[in-house]
C-alpha cells in the first residue's frame, strides 16, 4: 500500500498471526481498520479482498483460502507444465496463507502481485 501506516499495520498483523495465529476477533479488527486505508487510497481491488477476508474469518473463525496455485514446469519438452493446486490442511497452512495474502498488498501495483489478488479474491467470493 501507499500509505505508510498501512503497511506498518500490514507487517502487525502478519507478525501476531505467525506469532499466535490467527484470533478471529483481533485479525477482523485489524483487518477492518487495514481495509480503511484501501478506501482512502482508493483501490476497489485490495478493498474487496480485505473485506471478503474478513467476512470469511468471521464466519469461518479462520482463514481457509489456500495460496493461490503454482505453475511448473514439464519434466520434458514433450509435457505440459502441470498447475500444483495449493491446500489448506493445517493452521500453519491458514496463517501463511493469510500473511501471504497480506504481502501481496505491500506491493500491489505489481502485475504478479495483482493476479494473485484476484485470485485470492475470487476464491473467497466462491468459497
């Protein structure tokens, strides 16, 4: 983000998540005051995700989006690289999902960083 105390905050919550976990209550909160800075800085993007984020650790009491997939490469010219689907099995798993998530929005203007935004996004809407 843009803003200098959201990315303070950003790196907060990531080291209380890795710290203690995930507590539903302190991560919406803080959460919650994150996705005022997206507003102020006006991307629709990192406003939604967080909002979907939040809402889904309200009702879920964690965060069970997996990092979105990762690409290989094929073994041999012949092959086609295979997509390795990310799982969400542990609570090691959920938090650094979570603090993956958040990274991703201290450099959003990255192309990359973006596309996994989305895909964050659009795995919370169909969760």
């Amino acid at each position: 983000m843009e803003n200098i105390e959201a990315n303070k905050l950003i790196e907060k919550i990531q080291k209380d998540i890795n710290k203690s976990g995930i507590d539903a209550k302190k991560t919406v909160e803080a959460l919650t005051q994150l996705r005022t800075y997206a507003l102020e800085e006006q991307d629709p993007t990192a406003t939604k995700v967080l909002r979907l984020a939040y809402e889904h650790i309200q009702e879920h009491g964690t965060f069970n989006i997996p990092i979105p997939a990762d690409e290989l490469v094929a073994d041999n010219d012949d092959d086609e690289p295979e997509l390795i689907e990310n799982s969400i099995e542990t609570d090691e798993e959920r938090t650094e999902s979570l603090a993956y998530m958040l990274s991703l929005l201290l450099d959003r203007h990255n192309p990359n960083n973006r596309q996994e935004l989305f895909e964050y996004r659009d795995a919370l809407k169909n969760y």
